[in-house]
C-alpha cells in the first residue's frame, strides 16, 4: 500500500470532512481519495483513447470491436 501526505486549503479540508461526514463515508478519507484517484484516472484514459481514435471511421471501429468481442467469447483451441 502507498503512503502520501495531501496538503489542501482549509476551506476544501473543511468541506471535505463536511462530506465525509454527511455521507456517512466507508473508509473515510482513504476510500474518498482512492476512489476520486482512479476516476480522474479513468476519465483521462477515456479522453486519450477518444482522441486516439478520431479520425477512424465509425464503421471501422465497430468492425474491430466486434471482432474483439467474437475473438474473446470463442472456445479455447479454436
């Protein structure tokens, strides 16, 4: 597990533990922060593989993706 120490101004701290508190919040400020992490993370990912993907039609796309989804499904050994 990794340890970080997190500075932030005591406006956002204090809505911050506003939160945590209303929600009433499972794991408290660790959960809160590891969760936000790896949706930013998520959301970023998102963004570089749409625009990775632009300029490829549409049709193409939908083409790799089912051939993808056909290649997964498909019995070992085939």
């Amino acid at each position: 597990m990794a340890h970080f120490s997190i500075d932030m101004s005591e406006t956002t701290g204090a809505s911050l533990q506003r939160y945590l508190e209303r929600a009433n919040a499972i794991g408290g400020l660790d959960a809160f922060v590891e969760q936000a992490v790896m949706e930013k993370i998520f959301r970023q990912t998102v963004r570089d593989v749409q625009e990775r993907n632009a300029a490829v039609p549409a049709g193409d796309m939908e083409l790799s993706i089912n051939e993808a989804v056909e290649a997964v499904r498909a019995p070992l050994g085939s």
